[in-house]
C-alpha cells in the first residue's frame, strides 16, 4: 500500500489509497516534463553551436584568406 506523510502549518495529513497513486502519478508525470524540457533546452543549445561553428569557422577561414592574398607586404 502507498502512502504519503505531508505535514503543513504544523497539521499531518497522511494520504493513502487512490489518492496517493494519484499524487505519485503527477508527480511523475511533473518530472517527466521537467527531463523533456531541460533534454529540449539542451538540444537546441548544441544546435545552436553547431550552426555558429559551421557558418562561422568557414568564415574566419575565408577572411585570412583574404588578409593574406591582400596585405601590402
């Protein structure tokens, strides 16, 4: 059997039965939600990186490029 203890404001109030498997659902499910977005937020940042790394590195490639074929000396 399940059962939570929740004490508030000094009063317990002890949840058990349907109550508790619903309590241990949202819960879950709660967490839940949290892993999916912290694992999106994480996705979109290496995402993110990496298009600033592909466009960028190419870039900074292609202006010393340019420096060197241009310079004075």
């Amino acid at each position: 059997m399940q059962r939570y203890v929740i004490t508030r404001n000094g009063k317990t109030t002890v949840v058990e039965g349907w109550r508790a498997w619903l309590l241990s659902a949202a819960l879950l499910a709660g967490f839940w939600l949290l892993f999916v977005l912290v694992f999106l937020l994480f996705i979109g940042a290496s995402i993110t990186i990496g298009l600033l790394l592909l466009l960028l590195v190419p870039a900074l490639g292609l202006a010393a490029l340019f420096r060197r074929l241009f310079d004075g000396r």
